[in-house]
C-alpha cells in the first residue's frame, strides 16, 4: 500500500454515492449495515439518521467515517466482500492512535507538500487525505457535506499529519513546505 495508492482510492471514492456512517468501512449501506453500526454507537444515530440512512438502501449509496475511508483503503476496497477479505486487526486504528503509530509525523506547520499523507484536528477527532494542490478528501457530516468529499487544507483547523503507518511512502518528496 501506498501514498500514490492511497490518493487514487480517494479520489475514486469522490466519484461514488457516499453517506457519513460513524464507525463505518466503506460498505453498501444496508438495513444490516446500518443496525450493526448503530448497536455499536447507539448515541451517533438518532431515529432521524437512521430514518435518513434507511431511505439509501437499495440506491448504490456507501457508508464510512473519516477514518474509514483511510482503512477502506489497505483493508481492501469499497464494499462489504472487499473489505471482509482485506482486514487486519492489528490496523485497525483509530485517528489517535493512527497518529500514535505513525513513525513520520508532525504540527500541520512541518507538514510536507506530500501527496497521500494524512491530516488530523487537534484532539484526533477527524482525519483527511491530502491529495495535493492544497486539497483534503475527507469523509464527513458537517457544512462540507455528508460523505466523501474534497475541501481545501486551509478551510479547516488541521493541527497534525502523519504518514500512516499501514502505508509506503512513494512519493520521493522529502522537504517540509505546507503550500498554504
């Protein structure tokens, strides 16, 4: 797995239907899909979301969380078969401790001008991909969107970046330089 492969995955997954599902892995949104997740993070899924998410079964439409998209990635794809044939558990991180493991890391302010590494907010709640040209692809519900969607670096408050750890850095760039 790579940084040049993690971006590719990114940037395909702007081109599907996607839906912010917390706790989420880039599967088919699904009646069990969605039970599953939400006896898992009951207080993530009001009866209003639920409602929403049921409304997208049958439609193509996938769901995942920030971190999810990242794991989709190295666990095999998009889709329930891809991901269930691709897991890990010992990758199996969560932003933090993503961060924790990462061996190349740092404050947003030393982040190189590298295409693949990730992106994190102050307390480790929400993770992106930079994808280069100053761009972020993000899985989210917020003002940017509900689900995979691309923003730019500078509109949100990123503190941190890593390399991830599960991934190879092919990128052959080595200077600290943010571009922002």
């Amino acid at each position: 797995y790579t940084n040049s492969g993690l971006v590719k995955h990114c940037k395909e997954a702007l081109k599907l239907k996607t839906v912010y599902m917390w706790g989420g892995l880039f599967r088919e949104v699904t009646k069990s899909y969605i039970n599953q997740l939400s006896g898992m993070y009951p207080e993530q899924y009001g009866d209003s979301r639920k409602r929403q998410l049921c409304g997208l079964i049958g439609k193509e439409y996938y769901g995942c969380d920030c971190v999810g998209l990242v794991k989709s990635y190295y666990f095999g794809g998009f889709g329930l078969e891809k991901n269930a044939k691709g897991y890990v558990g010992a990758w199996d991180y969560g932003v933090g401790t993503m961060y924790n493991a990462a061996k190349v890391k740092g404050k947003i302010s030393s982040m190189p001008k590298k295409e693949g590494v990730l992106v994190m907010t102050s307390d480790f709640g929400h993770v992106g991909v930079y994808v280069g040209n100053g761009e972020v692809v993000e899985c989210t519900l917020s003002k940017f969107g509900d689900g995979v969607v691309k923003t730019k670096l500078k509109d949100r408050n990123w503190a941190w970046w890593c390399q991830c750890p599960v991934i190879v850095d092919d990128t052959g760039v080595t200077k600290s330089n943010t571009g922002t």
